[in-house]
C-alpha cells in the first residue's frame, strides 16, 4: 500500500472528527469552539449559506466523508476485483466535495466576510484528499491499461 493511502486515510480521520463536530454542534444548538474565541464561526454556521435544500451543510460533510472513508476501505480489500470502481467512486465524491467546499469558502470570503476555522480545516482536509485520490486514480488507470 502506498504512503499516500495511508495519509488519506489519516486525513479521512480528521475529516471525521470535523464533521461528527460540526453536526453535534448544529444538532445541540451550541456556538463552536473556535481559537481566540472568534464569533466568526458561529456566522458562518447559522448563516443561510449552512443550509442546502433545508438540510444543514454539517450533515452533508458528515455524510460526504462517511462515504468516503467506506469507498476507502472498499479500495483496501478490493472486494471481487471492484477496487477500481471503488477508487473512480472515491474520486468522484472527493471531487463533488472539494468543488463545494470551495464554493462554500468562496461564500465565507466574499459574502458573509467571516471565516469559521472548522470549515476552513474540513475544506483543507477535503482538497488535499482528492489532490492524493487524483494521484492514486492516475496511477491505478495507468496499471489497468497495461
């Protein structure tokens, strides 16, 4: 197994621990803990942008890596030979959530002008997942045509 495997993997953690903390917070209704006690997270979080179709955005994220970290392990134990679907799936979810994280950063920066760290961290999380999925996909295609 390749060491970006293994940092996706790490990453798909964190990614977990962000979502699984962004969705207790919008399901208890409390404000997030955010460094130097910054309001801007609390903004971001109950503005109308956290919602899509009625649904918050915590929860999609939740489920967007909850989905990636199955697809992940779909990959490792390439079950009757569909790691390779698996991979294009992985690549695929990676790449519809870093596209709207990045909408939803570019909503933080130039419309609300507030950044919530959290999202900032998840969309970090998210970006560089699907850069190392995008690596592995290249690679993977290349064996398959050979």
């Amino acid at each position: 197994m390749q060491r970006r495997d293994w940092i996706t993997g790490a990453l798909l953690v964190i990614g977990l621990f962000i979502g699984i903390y962004l969705s207790y917070v919008k399901l208890a209704h409390t404000e997030p803990i955010c460094i130097g006690g910054s309001s801007d997270c609390s903004l971001v979080q109950n503005s109308a942008y956290a919602y899509l179709l009625g649904i918050p955005v915590a929860y999609l994220g939740l489920l967007a890596y909850i989905a990636l970290a199955l697809l992940w392990v779909a990959k490792r134990i390439d079950w009757q030979g569909w790691g390779l679907l698996a991979t294009q799936l992985f690549w695929g979810v990676g790449l519809f959530a870093a596209l709207f994280s990045l909408y939803l950063t570019y909503i933080e920066l130039f419309v609300l002008g507030a950044i919530c760290q959290w999202c900032v961290a998840s969309a970090l999380v998210i970006i560089t997942i699907f850069v190392l999925t995008t690596m592995r996909l290249r690679t993977d295609l290349m064996y398959f045509e050979e």
